[in-house]
C-alpha cells in the first residue's frame, strides 16, 4: 500500500515548526513522525501531502490505491488494525476531523468516499507545539519498545552508575559513555547509534538520545526529554525536545521546550518555564494570530529552525521563536520574536535573505548535510512570509 502522511488542521498551530516541514517530519520520542509509521507498517513506500512551498523536498507520491494518514494522531493497537483493514473508498474520523483514508488522490482531495466511520481514539492527538513535550514521556515509552522489541543492548563501561533496572537502559552500537549516572526508575533511557555522552553528566529517565548525539560534561538531564540527531547538550535541561542538529553546549536552563533544527543557544542562555504567580502560560498561536492559554503551568521556548540566541540570552516564559531569527538584545526579548528578526527585539531589521543562505550553508556544512537549491526557495517563500 502507498502511504501519505497529510497536514490536518493541526499544521498551522504547530507552527513555527512546520514552516519548514510537514508535520510528519516532527519529532517526538526517539522517532520523527514518518519514521514511526515507516517502522510499524513495514515499509518505506511513505510520502508526504504538505504545502506547495515545500512539496518539493517533501513530494507526494499517487498511486491509484493510497492510504492516507494524519500524523498528528499517535498510533495505539487500536488505530493501527484499524488502518489496515481500511477498504477503499472508506475514511476514519474523529471528531468529525479526519485521521485516514483508504482512497485515490483525487478523491481525497475532493474528501469524496464512499464510507465515512467515526471513531474514538485512546491515544493523544498532538495539536500544538508543546503538546511535543507535554507528551514525550508516553512517546519514548512507545518507541522504546518498537525499536528494542527482540534486540540485544550493546554493554554499557563499567565507568556507568545504572540506578533502576537495567532493562530499561538501551545502547545501540558505537555508544561511548564513561563515568556517567544513568537513572532508569522513572523512564526509559534509549542511546542511538554513536552518540556520546561525555564524564560527570547525570540523566534522568524518560529520555532518548539519537544518532550521534552528544551530552556535554557535567550537563544535568531531566524527562521526558529527547535530543534529536547530531545535537549537542550541556547545561540543564528538563523535558525538551530537540529536533535535530541543534546546540545548546554550554551552561544554562532549558526546560518545557521544543528546538528546531540547527539552532543554538549561546553559552548561559537561559529559558523561564513558570510564571513568578504560577499562572497558566500564554503561547503565541500562529493561526489565531494572539497569544492563547496552553493550560500548563509549566511552558518554555518554542524555537524554529536555524534560529540562534546571543551568549546570556534570558527567555521568557512561554516565547516563541520563528525561524531564521538572531537574538542578541539586552534584558528580555519579546514572548514573540519573528522569522528572520535581526536582534530580537521589536522594530528590529530583518536578517538579509544572502546572510541566512551563507550562514546556513556553513551550519549545514559543518554537519556534512548538504546546503541544497530546495532548501533555498524554502527559505526565500519563508522570507516573503515574515514582510
């Protein structure tokens, strides 16, 4: 079967992630989206329905026969036989919002089916930005299982203080780990493939280090946290998800927070997460174009891609960052900072569109990711956005 992962409605209120992907291409857990789909239905036969500025690099593959699935929908037991006993010309909704279909493209498009069934879902729907971390734990949990189901864990050095059961603990190969506290009683810990985690760093389950990731000295690690591929993290940090090749090395408090990719925090950048009265945080909220309630007491950062802060940087509680944003000002910046904002603070230039493709050149370069000409006219329809 022919899988595409579609934009719901959900698209515009996970921004600023998705400026630069489809939601399928988010990360939560240990796995992106698509990469947990591609696992559990076996198959790499997987594309994506997204905006045309990005449909591009991220292009939709038709087949007469497609199963069309909204990513935003965590997979259970349930979900999953249900899709796959999907006929076509039949479609799933919750809600009366819809999660799959079993139907051509067209007929897609024009939501055209012959049989509409309403469902009920146990999982949980990922809807905002920080839904990402307020539902990591449940997420690396899952993951966890799906990846090390019927697999051996590479040994961990002697140099390791394991604290909880050690089935818990998972290395992949080429993990290097020496003289590190590892504390599995309240969560999986998972390490992929060659990350690092350097002497002295202390972590705290549930947490899930990706391919090539690296924990700095001494950096104190709290879950549910995830840091995606080629990051690097020092400092504290507490229930964060980091995308992927994105930096926050040095000293400082990140917590409740999602980063993009190829961000980076400056050296004692640091991030509120709780209101001096205890009160619900605001986030901005991109198609609602205001700042809405998260009911959480506790909301960090949200940070979009290629975005980078300034040594001793100091975020309020609840910001949120667009992409391509450079943030250097004194004293707070604002809870909102656009795309391409040079400094940071209101009225403030935007970056110039030559500067972000040479920086990002360099960033991406530095990671042996090639800088490519779709990623370029992403960046310039990013860039007519944020006038």
């Amino acid at each position: 079967m022919n899988i595409i992962l579609f934009d719901g409605e959900e698209r515009s209120n996970l921004l600023p992630l998705t400026f630069t992907r489809p939601v399928a291409e988010l990360r939560m857990g240990i796995l992106t989206f698509t990469e947990r789909w591609k696992k559990i239905l076996e198959t790499d036969q997987i594309s994506f329905l997204t905006e045309k500025y990005l449909s591009e690099k991220y292009p939709t593959r038709k087949e007469a026969e497609n199963l069309f699935i909204n990513p935003a929908y965590f997979p259970d037991r349930d979900l999953i036989l249900t899709l796959k006993n999907l006929q076509l010309g039949e479609a799933l909704f919750c809600n009366d919002t819809i999660v799959a279909a079993n139907a051509s493209f067209e007929n897609f498009q024009a939501q055209k089916f012959m049989h509409k069934k309403e469902i009920e879902l146990t999982s949980f729907h990922i809807q905002y930005a920080w839904d990402l971390f307020t539902y990591n734990s449940q997420a690396i949990a899952y993951d966890f299982k799906l990846l090390t189901q019927g697999k051996k864990s590479q040994p961990l050095s002697n140099t390791v203080r394991v604290i909880g059961d050690e089935s818990g603990i998972f290395a992949e190969e080429g993990v290097v780990a020496e003289c590190v506290i590892l504390n599995s009683t309240e969560g999986e810990i998972y390490l992929g493939k060659n990350s690092k985690i350097l002497e002295g760093a202390m972590i705290r389950g549930s947490f899930a280090l990706c391919e090539g990731a690296q924990i700095n000295m001494g950096a104190k690690v709290y879950g549910a946290t995830t840091i995606g591929p080629y990051s690097k993290i020092g400092g504290e940090v507490n229930n964060i998800v980091v995308t992927g090749y994105s930096s926050k090395g040095h000293d400082g408090f990140l917590g409740n927070s999602v980063l993009g990719e190829w961000c980076n925090l400056g050296a004692d950048t640091n991030s509120s997460n709780l209101k001096n009265n205890y009160s619900k945080v605001q986030c901005w909220n991109y198609a609602a174009s205001q700042f809405i309630n998260t009911n959480l007491q506790f909301a960090g950062l949200i940070m979009g891609d290629h975005s980078k802060s300034a040594i001793n940087t100091q975020f309020n509680t609840g910001t949120v960052v667009g992409a391509f944003a450079n943030i250097f000002i004194s004293g707070f910046p604002p809870k909102l900072i656009p795309s391409f904002s040079w400094g940071g603070g209101k009225g403030n230039p935007k970056f110039e569109l030559d500067k972000a493709f040479e920086v990002a050149e360099k960033v991406m370069e530095r990671r042996h990711i090639p800088f490519t000409e779709k990623d370029k006219r992403i960046i310039e329809e990013l860039y007519q956005m944020a006038d």
